[in-house]
C-alpha cells in the first residue's frame, strides 16, 4: 500500500495522540504525557497556533508524524525545529520516517530557514545512524536545559 505524506489536519490530532502516547511508552515515559487534544487543537489551529506537523498515512491509517515549529536563533535567524518525528512500530525501517523528515526539511527549505534541528536520545541508535547518514552534525558539547510547568510556577522572578 502507498504511504502518502501531506500536511496535518485538525481531525487528525486523536489519530496524533495516539502515535504520541506510543513514543512516549518507546521512550519509556508513558507518565510524561500531560498534553492532551484540546491542548493540540488550540496550540496547532488556534488564533495563535504554534506548532505544525505531516502526517504520513497508509489505508486511511495515520502511520507516523513530524511536528515541527519556528523558533529562532540569535545567530543564525530562522529556525525549523523538529520536535519530534514518530513512526509506528510497526512501519519503522520502511523508509517512512525518511519521508517525514524530508517534508520538513523541504519546509525548512520552502521558508528560508536558517537552521534545522532537532534531538535524539543518545540511545535511540537507529535515528543516530540514520542522521549520521544524512550528514546531520551531532552535538556533544550542548546540555539539554528544560523546566517543567511545576518549576516554572516556582520560579521567582
């Protein structure tokens, strides 16, 4: 069957979810998920929506996505930043995710961006190969930094 990648559409977030949930359960953090599709709805197709993201889609299944949003470098100016890049077990290593990737970098092309990025788990050594063979620079000299909405809400400015 054909795999068709195409931009995503409002009532293809519980389809989303779903394939959210499964990464979260690979990445062995299933607790981690706190986002929910009324949360996506606002955030991709609100009045100030955020976030984009393709789909890839076989029997009217979605299959595997990319979501991705600009962000900004002080160096460097536009920036796509890949948040992540999911293909069901099932589908992994048919080249799907290969496509996915390459319909955001074409976005990033189509847009001007400056800069594509994104991250792997050090030990998620299949999209570490894949990256690596695509000429992509992996960085070790950078520490990831984050504050979860608890942290932030205890942050006194």
């Amino acid at each position: 069957m054909t795999v068709t990648i195409r931009k995503g559409i409002l009532e293809d977030l519980p389809q989303v979810y779903n394939l959210i949930k499964e990464l979260a359960l690979f990445e062995r953090a299933p607790q981690e998920v706190t986002n929910t599709i009324e949360d996506m709805e606002r955030d991709g197709f609100g009045e100030n929506h955020i976030f984009s993201f393709f789909v890839a889609e076989k029997a009217d299944q979605l299959i595997g996505i990319a979501l991705y949003y600009t962000a900004y470098s002080t160096w460097k100016g536009k920036t796509i930043y890949l948040e992540d890049l999911i293909v069901t077990e099932s589908q992994r290593r048919t080249g799907v995710g290969r496509k996915l990737f390459d319909a955001v970098a074409s976005e990033a092309k189509a847009v001007g961006a400056k800069r594509f990025a994104w991250q792997v788990l050090e030990w998620n050594e299949p999209a570490i190969a894949f990256y690596k063979q695509i000429g992509a620079t992996l960085d070790s000299e950078w520490i990831n930094c984050r504050m979860t909405e608890e942290q932030i809400q205890q942050y006194s400015a």
